[in-house]
C-alpha cells in the first residue's frame, strides 16, 4: 500500500506559484533597484551644475547664463519627482508580490502540514494492519502446533 495525499496537485501548484513569485519579486526589487540608482544619478547631476552656478554667482554671471542654469534645475526638478514617482509605483510592486509570496508560502505551508499529518496516520494504520497480520500469522502457528501436538 502506497500513500497518496489528495491535495498533492494543489501542494505542487501552491510550490510553482511560490517559485513564480520568488522570481517576480527578484524582478521587482532589481526594478526598484535602477529606479533608485536613476533618481541618485539625477541628485548628483544637479548637485554638480548646483555647484556650477554657484561658482558662476561667486564670478558674476551673465543673465542668460542665470536664466539658463534656472531652466534646467527646474526640468531637473521635475525629472526628479518624476524619478521619486516611479521608484513609488516600484515599491508598491514590490510590496503587492511580496504580499502575495507569503499569502501562497502560507497556504502551501499549510497544505505540507496536512500532507505531514496524513502521512503520520497512514504509517499508524499501516503499521496497525502488519502488527494485525504477524498476530494472525503467530496464531495461526500456535493453532498448528495444538493441532500437531493431538
């Protein structure tokens, strides 16, 4: 006799749909990962013209010098909030799949306990039904033995 646990499909199911998860949260968080390294190449970028237009005010600048440095920190601005958006929608991914891994990790979790339980009482009735048997057999060679000895 073999045990089969029923829900076996559901378990294997429940595991590639973790495996899926793991992956796509590895994606996520590589996701996440660039957006932050892009918003921190904008940061420096502007910290260094910042230091530009520094040295210009310091030198005294031309007007259109002074316009076009305000131009361009205000599209840098806008780059940056931007950037700060999309490393928002990044986490909100990464915490949507995250909260869906451990919503299936626990179902399959679950699922393995009962596996584990079953399989514990299946080994008791198995092992119930082969002590059952050796009695059957050591009276029955008793019975012989009485048999024998008449």
């Amino acid at each position: 006799m073999k045990f089969n646990f029923r829900l076996k499909s559901v378990l294997n199911i429940k595991e590639q749909a973790e495996d899926i998860l793991k992956i796509e949260l590895g994606e996520a968080l590589g996701k996440l990962d660039m957006e932050n390294k892009k918003l921190d190449a904008l940061t420096r970028e502007s910290s260094r013209y910042m230091q530009d237009y520094r040295m210009l005010l310091y030198v005294g600048a031309k007007t259109t010098d002074m316009n076009s440095f305000n131009i361009y920190f205000g599209k840098q601005k806008e780059k940056i909030e931007m950037q700060k958006e999309s490393i928002n929608k990044a986490k909100e991914n990464v915490d949507k799949i995250r909260e869906e891994l451990i919503k299936v990790s626990q179902e399959k979790e679950m699922l393995e306990k009962l596996k584990n339980k079953k399989q514990i009482l299946f080994n008791k009735e198995l092992l119930k039904e082969e002590q059952k048997f050796n009695n059957e057999i050591i009276s029955y060679r008793q019975n012989m033995k009485l048999v024998e000895d008449m």
